[in-house]
C-alpha cells in the first residue's frame, strides 16, 4: 500500500478506507512529515487536496477530532488533548502547508474541484435545484459504510431539504455521533444514495429539524436516549451487525 497523492473528501474515484486504516494513518503521517505538510481538520474535509488516495483505491477520510490525532503524530505532540490543537482549525495558519503548495514533489488525481462540505445549509436564502437523476424521495436509514448505497455529492442541498422534512414529520432527532457512527444514522434516497455529513453540517441540519439558532446544538451530541428519537425499526434498511465505528481520534498503540 502507497501513497500516491491528494484529492477531495468526494472524489467518486476512490473507495473509504476501512480495513487498512491503521496502514493508511502510518503513511500518511511519515508523507506528511517528509513532505512538510500540515493542515487542520477542516481542510481535510472541505479542502481540494486535504484527503490522502492510495495505490489500491482508498481514500483516508477521517473525523476532526481523528485528523487531529493525526496532525499530533506529524507535529510530535503529545498530551490526552493534542488531537485538540489541529482537529479544526489553527490560531496562525502561517503554519499551515497543504498539498499544491510544492506540487513537483506530489501526485495530484481528480482536476475539477470539490462540492465542498458545508459548515451550514447552503440551501438557506434560495431554493436548491434537483438535477438529473437527483433524490426525490427518502425510503429510509441506513450507515455510513452500506456499500449499496453511493455518496450524494450532485445532489446534497436537496438531499438535506428531503431529510429535514422527514426527520421534522417522524419528530426524529439525534447527533452527529449517531449519524457517523450508528447502526441507521444516514439517510437514504431512491436514487441509490446516501447522505453522509461533517458533524457541523449534521448540527446545521438538526438546528433545522428543531428549530433552533444555536447550530452546534447537535453537533457532538453523543447518544443518550433522553434527548435522542432514532428512526423507527420499519424505516431501517441496515440490519446487519452495527458498522466498524468512525474513530474520534488516533492513539499511540
């Protein structure tokens, strides 16, 4: 397994990596550190170039709190809350170099640029359109892992649009740790996609379902079942064993 470039967290080119995670983490932490690159969490996610591709397909798509763990390998810090310091931003981005600054040493793949993941709906203030083979209808919850459902990247405003009213008509409601990690926490459509969300984006949404200002309210909500409505068992399209978790942040073994 090698390291072969950087691309965008939605380039439809490259499968998540799973099984090869810890390997992917390891190279892309000494790439990093040969290379002199470092960014934070939130360019992993939204940048052009911020998520490491591999010679046999993968692309390491990581939580901020996970890239975090990552940067604190590549910046040699240490301490219980070092993941903290790159898993979102950084007060001086003059520390920051990401991939393209010194592009003879680094393979790019994938020229048009991202969708972009978003930190709030870009559907507020207008109306999305749905383009050509877009979602129309919800048909239930499924993981962020199912392999039977894509990626919606075309479609992703209308996709939100389609999930807040569903989840405001089912009185639904639970946080971004559900909705990366759980059992049924991704909505699905019948086009064949997935809705798969950054836990700010996932908080913007909630803010909506809710109907609240506040749109970190959901954010990190972790799963107590006091403040959570998880869809019903007929909506579930997943009924295997739960997923393999989306890790928080990377440790030393």
């Amino acid at each position: 397994m090698k390291l072969i470039g950087w691309t965008h967290w939605f380039n439809p080119s490259f499968y998540y990596c799973i099984e090869n995670l810890d390997r992917a983490i390891d190279l892309t932490v000494e790439h990093m550190k040969n290379n002199g690159l470092a960014f934070h969490g939130t360019y992993h996610q939204h940048g052009e170039l911020g998520t490491p591709i591999f010679d046999n397909g993968e692309k390491l798509c990581l939580t901020l709190r996970s890239w975090g763990g990552v940067m604190a390998k590549v910046m040699g810090l240490e301490g219980e809350y070092a993941y903290a310091e790159w898993a979102w931003w950084i007060a001086d981005e003059e520390k920051a170099k990401v991939p393209g600054d010194n592009p003879d040493k680094m393979v790019f793949l994938d020229d048009h640029k991202p969708q972009g993941r978003k930190f709030i709906r870009i559907g507020q203030g207008g109306v999305p359109v749905l383009k050509e083979g877009g979602p129309t209808m919800l048909i239930g919850w499924t993981n962020w892992f199912d392999p039977n459902y894509s990626e919606c990247t075309e479609n992703e405003d209308w996709a939100i649009e389609l999930t807040i009213a569903h989840m405001k008509k089912k009185s639904l409601k639970f946080g971004g740790p559900y909705h990366q990690n759980g059992q049924n926490g991704v909505p699905a459509f019948d086009n064949k996609e997935k809705l798969c969300l950054p836990l700010r984006a996932w908080g913007a949404l909630m803010a909506d379902v809710m109907g609240i200002d506040n749109k970190f309210t959901w954010v990190w909500r972790l799963s107590v079942k006091e403040d959570q409505k998880l869809p019903d068992e007929s909506d579930c399209l997943f009924k295997g064993p739960p997923p393999t978790p989306r890790i928080i942040f990377v440790q030393d073994k």
